[in-house]
C-alpha cells in the first residue's frame, strides 16, 4: 500500500491524516452512505429505501448549490 521508495509521498500521506475535511467532502461521503443504505435495503423494505434515497438526493442538491455558490 504505501511504499519505502518515496519518502516524501510517505510524509504527505501522514500528515493528511489530520487534515480537516471540507464540507463539501463530508455532503458525499454521507451521500454514499446513504446509498449504499438505499440499495441494501430495496430488496427488503422499499418504502425505506425510496426515503433514503430521497434524503440522499436532498445531499447531492446542497452539494450542487455549494459548487454554484464557490
């Protein structure tokens, strides 16, 4: 996975891992979340899955509004 033949990618990598996230980051990855909830769920109960995926549609919208608004 990450390789002693690059010291300097080793540091970048390391010192990411206290990077904050952005909003943006955070609205997608519960987006996924979401999706990923949805679509185990559509074989189950179809009324949740359809509310997740609405709220997961809700997500992507704020996420579309942010990248206008920057």
């Amino acid at each position: 996975m990450l390789t002693v033949e690059f010291p300097q990618l080793k540091f970048k990598i390391m010192f990411g891992l206290f990077k904050k996230k952005t909003e943006r980051e955070v609205l997608l990855e519960r987006y996924k979340k979401l999706m990923e909830e949805s679509h185990s769920l559509s074989t189950t109960d179809r009324r949740k899955s359809d509310q997740k995926f609405a709220e997961a549609e809700e997500l992507m919208n704020q996420v579309d509004t942010l990248e206008k608004n920057n």
